[in-house]
C-alpha cells in the first residue's frame, strides 16, 4: 500500500473515532457520517476494522459502556434510566441487557460494589501490577486545562511485552529525525479498569515541541484532545501505574464526586520504563474530569 494512502485511511479511522467519542450520547448515524467523509459505508467499517481491530458498532457500544459504568458510580442520584439516556440509549431495558452482557451483573449488582470484583480481576491479569506494593492515599491531584496535542503515534492492542518494542521504534524514529525537544505520550484508548488488558488500546506518542518542523512519511498523526484534567503524579516500577489507575477510578473519583468524559485518558512520561534500563518511571496520569 502506498504511503499516502495509508495516511489517508488512516486519518479517515481516526476522524471517525474522533466522531464517536463526541456523539456518545447521541444516536450516531453511520450514514450521515459515511456522506461527510465522502466514502462509502462499507469502505468506511473496513478501514476502521483495519485501524482499531474492531468494527464501529463495537467501538460506539464499548465507549458508551464505558461511560455508562462510570456514571453509574460518580451520578448517585441518577436512575439507571437516566444513565441510559446520558449515555444514548433509548430504552432502558435494552441498556440493561447490553450491560449484563459486557459486565456479567445488571447495573443495579455493579452500582452496589460489583464493579470492585470486576475491576480487580481485569488488575490481576497483570502479575505485575498484582504485587505491586504502591500506595497512593498521599497523592494529592491537580487540576490543570490542558491544550491539544499533534501527536505521531503506533498502536498497541493490549498491555503486553510489545509496548516496549513499540516505543524501541518511535525512539529510532525520533533519533533518525534528530527531534531534540519532544514528549513522550501514552494515550489510553480503552479504560484498563473495566476493560481486559488484552483487548486495551495503547497508544504510543511522540509530541515534538516544534510541530510545524516535523513532516512524517512513516508515522501518521492526531490530535489528543484539550480540556480539563485530574494530573496525578507518581515515580515507581512497571504495575504501579496500573494499580494507580485503578484507584483513580475507583477510589479517588467517587470520594471525589468527580465525573469523567469519553475522553481518553493519557500519561507523560519524564521517566519512561520501556526505555529506562532499570525498569522504573516518572510520570503523570491526566484523567479528563468534569464536575
């Protein structure tokens, strides 16, 4: 495939994915959105099956599930029928079904601590993160309104031994291109508390300081979206980021009453683990957050 096509389609993937995440609530019309982008339908599920390994309807039903689950915990006044609407479903009974299938409990069973079983079985797929002696009752967050970044990435499907070859890569591309001031960004696709570790997106950026210098034929690139985010910032070992992850969700948010977005979360690495010779890392985890 010629490079300018695989540029092509791949901003095409990512402009749909940008589309999903900002209609959540809504009831996303693949038709409208095909005559926007000008392509057809099925040329338009393929190149998304292509990029993200999974097709729209399972991205559009993984997100709002996502939200839903959230919501479930930081909304406590809300019905699960308002929860259901929040997150674009019409009908109530439909919501529950397709939750029960994700979750293997009903709303009701995840609302009253079932959420905690759940997400600590997807934390213990991670033998690392399983024993990590990390404690965060100490870390105190800020919040902080962050800008847009142009990113040149690779995806990862999974949190698994390959993140480090992947980022063994952009670091070759980054020395090759003599980037001197740059960041290191790994976005978050898929919510790892709720989501097998297997099956997350992990998304490794470069963000060079001088955007307007740099022009990549090997790389594609994106935005990751601006807003306002929790900052949360922790140095240890592979596992603890993970397990602090966990408790962001699961613990801070909710004593917090804090609401997240659809979205992403991300981390900036001062200290990044995959490439450190001793395995450990400096870093903060930005969590969009809404009030």
């Amino acid at each position: 495939m010629k490079k300018e096509t695989l540029q092509k389609r791949t901003k095409i993937a990512n402009n749909i994915m940008y589309y999903i995440y900002t209609h959540i609530e809504t009831n996303i019309d693949i038709e409208e959105l095909s005559i926007d982008l000008d392509i057809s339908k099925f040329h338009m599920h393929r190149i998304f099956k292509e990029a993200f390994d999974k097709n729209i309807y399972e991205s559009v039903k993984s997100i709002r599930l996502q939200k839903a689950s959230n919501l479930l915990l930081t909304n406590r006044y809300s019905t699960i029928s308002d929860v259901a609407k929040l997150c674009g479903y019409t009908s109530q009974s439909t919501f529950i079904k397709i939750f029960k299938e994700r979750f293997n409990m009903t709303p009701k069973e995840w609302r009253k601590g079932g959420y905690k079983s759940y997400s600590d079985e997807i934390l213990s797929q991670s033998m690392k993160a399983k024993h990590s002696t990390a404690e965060f009752k100490g870390i105190e967050p800020t919040i902080v309104k962050m800008p847009s970044y142009k990113s040149f990435y690779i995806r990862n499907k999974g949190y698994n031994q390959n993140i480090k070859s992947t980022w063994q890569k952009l670091q070759t591309w980054v020395l090759s291109n003599d980037i001197k001031n740059y960041k290191q960004i790994a976005l978050l696709h898929d919510n790892p508390t709720i989501t097998p570790l297997s099956e997350c997106q992990y998304i490794a950026c470069i963000v060079p300081d001088d955007e307007e210098i740099i022009q990549s034929d090997r790389l594609p690139d994106f935005k990751i979206s601006d807003g306002v985010y929790a900052k949360f910032d922790l140095k240890g070992k592979q596992g603890d980021a993970l397990k602090l992850i966990h408790w962001v969700y699961h613990e801070w948010m909710l004593e917090n009453e804090y609401e997240t977005t659809t979205k992403p979360s991300y981390v900036i690495y001062h200290k990044n683990n995959f490439l450190s010779s001793d395995d450990e890392f400096d870093l903060s985890l930005y969590v969009s957050i809404k009030y």
